[in-house]
C-alpha cells in the first residue's frame, strides 16, 4: 500500500499536537511541525527516494530521527512513536485538535481543566457556559467551538484541496492504466478550486465498464468499499477520503461533466435556461422530448443553450452565467501569466533555503523577480531580523543581483504591524527596500473595530506595500481574526497599495469573495506563495486556482507585470 507524502506529513503534524498536549519540548515540537510543511510541499514522492537509498537528511530540517521515521512510514505504512503517543491519550482529544480554533494549547487546556476527553463533553461544557470561564477563552471562543462541532456534523469531514491532490493523481494514474479507458475526468468542487473538498467525483469513459470498476474497488488505498455497481462505485480511501467514480457513455459524457461539476446553483440556473429554450438539461444530455440534441462535450451543451463555456472556477452562480449568454466572460488569469513573486523567506529568518538558492529556483521557472521579505525582529519566533541584519541582508541581496542577467532579487521584509498599527522598523531602514510587506503576527483577539483601525494605520505608512495574508486565517484551522475586508479594500484604493493572495494553500488569502470586490473596486492583488522553501514556489498553482474563482484577469495582478513597471507602481506610494 503506497505512502504517499501528505500522509508523512500528517503524521508528523499530529505528532507535534500530541507531543505538545504532554507539554514535551517545544523544540522538538517545532521540529516536526516545521518537517510536516517541508515534506508536505515536496515536488517529489517520499517513497520513491527512499527506495533510491536517498540520504533524506538532505532534505531541510530533516535529521536522522526523521529520516528514519519517514524510511519506516514507507515501509511499514505506520511510525510506532505516533502509535506509542496514541495509546497515551483519550482518542477523542484527536477529534477536538480538529476543530477550527482550537489547537493543542487550547486542548490540553480544556483537558486538564474540565476533564474534557472527546467532542461530546467539550459541546456540553460549551453549552452550560463552563468553557468562558477558563482563563483566555471568552464566549466568542465557546460560541466557535459549538459552530465547529455544528459545521462538522452537517458537512463531515473536510480536506483542503491542496492534501488531496496527491492522492487524486495517484487514483487517477491507476485508472488511466486500466485497457479502455479513453477519457477520465475529475469533477466536483475539486474541478471548481474550492479551498475544501468533501469528497471528490471521477468521470470515466471506458469500453468495459466492469474492468474500471474492479480496478476502482481493489485500489490498494482502499479502506473501504461503500457502494460498487455497474456504473457507479464509491469508497472510502485511507485517508478518509471518499471517492465517487461514474462511468458515462461517450454521448453523454460532456452533460455528465458539466453537471457532476456543478455548483448546484449554477445548474439550477442553466436548468431554468433550458426551460425556456424548450429543453431539458441533465446527466445525461441536453433533451428536447426524447432526442439528445448535445451533450458529448460541455461545449456543445452550453452551446446548445447560446451560453459560452464559463471556466469551472466560477461556476458558483455569481453572474457566469449573464456573462456567458453575453459572450463576455473574463479572460482568467493563467500560471503563464506570473512572472515573479513579491513575498520569500530564507535563512536569514525561517526559511529552509538560502537567498542564492531561492534566486534559482525563481530563475528556473523563468520569473523575472523575486522579492526576499524575511521576517521583522517582533516575530523572534521566526528569527525576525532588526535593522543591523536587515542592512547585511540588504549587502547581500547587492551583490547577488550584480551577477544576474534578465533576473533581479527585490529587497523588502515582511514588517510587523504592531498592535497600535505601526510598523516593526524604522524607516531609515525601510526607505532602502524596493518594498515593504506588513502583516499581523499577534494580537488576533482584538475587536473588529480595533483590528480594522490598527490594519489601516499600517497601510497609510509610506513605505507600506502590500497586506500580506489579510485575514489572518489557516483554512480548516484557525478562523480570520475580525476585521472588515470590505474598508481595508476602499482604504487600499484610496491610498494606492495592493493586497496579497497568499498562495500557501494552508492559507489562501483572500477568499474568492474579497478578491472579486478588491477587482470591482480596481486594488491590484499580488499572488504571493510566501515561499519557506524553494519547493513553496510551486505552491502559485493553488493561488491561481483562488484567484480565477474571484474573477482575476492578467491585469488586475500585480506581479503579472513586468519589473520596471512594478517598481513605478511600488515607487509612486512613497512619492
């Protein structure tokens, strides 16, 4: 059963939560943490190099110990210690370190005050008011933790987009593979870009129907067969997983996709379309009485309804559909499009990787810029740098760019915005950077008004650039901090500066709703992976997936630009 390198990096996270709701080494904690990011982001499989006989000790913070325990995960698909851990603790404290909000601090906590060992008693305490009482809770703590176990209840379980797409070409490799098979599909919210993902929906066209579902239920990731019949098939995969996997006549096989992609609203919407036409759209095809009048390719069937075809992000019911019966549907922004990136750590803070190396990783791609933004001294967590590093860095970024041809490092550091809303440097220091990223480290808990007001007093700095991570969130982990995106955006336009999507796909923010409001009121976004580690840098994928669902064109993104008009853009903030 292969081991793939999500499933190490997961280990190796709930490890860390584990080992620091027993209070163990906050070092040691780290280093797994900081292991479960760097292989999570990897380009290539775990196993595969461990089956090279690969020194994994090469691969950033990766020591012995590690190195051993990812050769025993591959092997053996478990890692003893983690059992050894879970042995200790009651299982359900694994349940609430899963809840948006509350991370192992906060379980621990609960667990050592109230007794609290699973998901049943921390929403009773949440109910009888027990959970505002403890020091550094509150009620808007209590009211999360019951909306979390609410949401999880309704929904189920959720992963991020970006854990599953392993396991999603994986599956897909397997079912390609199997003799017949002549187009296969993924659908869905996966195919929208959503940033969560429920479960996830295949297409198959195939000559034997039968062959691709034998090969779909004894996938040796299988954990568990839910359902299996001639054209429809589900199952639980190990990871928790569920996949949906249809197989659909080639007539029909465009309806199929358009329809299994969905939204539910955009359907009903282009239903209604149909209606009026005198057809009738589903599964199967597009109907008028009992003749199929399209339906092989998703062309042909919004064709038949004198739509375009809306890219699959913005099917959401969000006016795609007006803009396709118009023919005036945006053009999005494509990968090709980028051609640098405005936020990068290295050594110099908590980056994995030097400047030199991080400049040719950027190169390799053939970006024109990158810009190094290493942490501010407040973040001493992150190794933040005060003004005497920064100005060595500074010396150093010089003379790199002095042997560069067509490439150029950006000098800039993601600066603090400290509680009373300025920033973490002074600006003698400031003045000497190509640009300057401020962002929120601290202080989440204050009140919408105070966070909003703190924000924008950063950005009327003159040397602030651009907002970095503006919410503050971690998707399926920790909620955005209160602050109103909304004047942020009319704040940003009126004084100039522009707004991050941060690619990290823990991340991705802004959401898609933001960043279509900061397009309609002409604040330019800078898809920004906020890269720790070279192999951070492919992460602008999950960036561009966010930011067609919000409507981005080429031209509503900073760094689709060339440099020199970057640094007009940049230059006239400080004019």
């Amino acid at each position: 059963m292969p081991v793939h390198n999500a499933d190490i990096a997961a280990a190796f996270e709930e490890i860390a939560d584990l080992l620091e709701i027993k209070g163990d080494n906050p070092f040691r904690v780290r280093a797994y943490r900081n292991a479960s990011r760097t292989l999570g982001e990897l380009g290539d499989e775990l196993r595969d190099r461990v089956e090279r006989g690969d020194d994994l000790t090469q691969i950033p913070g990766i020591g012995k110990d590690l190195a051993q325990k990812i050769g025993q995960m591959v092997i053996t698909g478990r890692i003893a210690q983690l059992e050894e851990l879970r042995a200790e603790m009651p299982p359900g404290l694994l349940d609430m370190l899963r809840l948006p909000g509350l991370g192992p601090k906060r379980v621990k906590i609960l667990h050592h005050d109230l007794k609290i060992k699973d998901l049943a008693q921390l929403a009773a305490a949440a109910r009888e008011g027990k959970i505002r009482e403890i020091k550094g809770f509150g009620e808007k703590i209590e009211a999360g933790i019951l909306k979390g176990i609410e949401t999880r209840q309704t929904e189920g379980k959720r992963f991020r987009r970006a854990s599953i797409a392993t396991y999603a070409e994986s599956l897909l490799k397997h079912l390609r593979a199997v003799p017949g098979v002549k187009q296969i599909e993924l659908a869905g919210s996966y195919r929208r870009a959503r940033e969560t993902i429920g479960d996830l929906d295949i297409l198959v066209e195939a000559a034997d129907s039968a062959a691709v579902m034998r090969a779909f239920v004894t996938y040796d990731e299988v954990q568990q067969v839910l359902a299996n019949g001639e054209t429809k098939s589900s199952v639980l995969l190990r990871s928790g997983l569920q996949v949906d996997l249809r197989v659909v006549p080639a007539e029909s096989f465009g309806a199929a996709l358009q329809y299994f992609t969905g939204s539910k609203e955009h359907n009903i919407v282009v239903r209604k379309i149909a209606q009026a036409k005198g057809l009738k759209v589903n599964e199967y095809g597009v109907m008028r009485g009992e003749e199929q009048v399209a339906g092989r390719t998703e062309k042909d069937v919004y064709a038949a309804l004198g739509l375009a075809v809306p890219p699959p992000e913005l099917r959401e019911n969000r006016g795609e559909v007006e803009r396709a019966a118009e023919g005036a549907l945006p053009r999005l922004i494509v990968a090709d499009d980028i051609r640098g990136d405005l936020h990068n750590h290295s050594t110099w803070s908590d980056g994995a990787n030097t400047i030199a190396e991080m400049a040719e990783a950027a190169q390799a791609r053939g970006y024109e810029y990158l810009a190094m933004c290493d942490h501010s001294k407040r973040l001493t967590v992150a190794n933040g740098l005060d003004e005497k590093r920064l100005a060595k860095q500074i010396n150093e970024i010089d003379k790199l760019n002095e042997g560069f041809k067509d490439f150029r490092l950006l000098k800039g550091i993601e600066c603090d915005i400290l509680e009373d809303g300025s920033l973490d440097l002074d600006d003698a220091i400031l003045a000497e950077l190509d640009l300057v990223v401020v962002s929120v480290h601290s202080k989440f808990n204050l009140s919408r008004e105070q966070q909003t007001a703190r924000v924008l007093k950063a950005l009327d700095h003159r040397y602030a650039t651009i907002l970095a991570h503006p919410t503050g969130r971690l998707i399926l982990e920790r909620e955005p901090y209160e602050i109103d995106i909304p004047r942020v955006i009319a704040h940003a336009k009126q004084r100039g500066c522009f707004l991050e999507l941060n690619a990290n796909p823990m991340r991705l923010d802004l959401n898609d709703v933001y960043c279509q409001m900061a397009k309609e009121a002409g604040v330019l976004i800078a898809i920004n992976v906020d890269g720790h580690q070279v192999a951070d840098l492919a992460n602008t994928t999950f960036g561009i997936g966010q930011a067609r669902r919000g409507w981005l064109e080429k031209a509503d993104v900073l760094n689709t630009k060339p440099l020199a008009q970057v640094l007009k853009l940049v230059g006239a903030l400080r004019a």
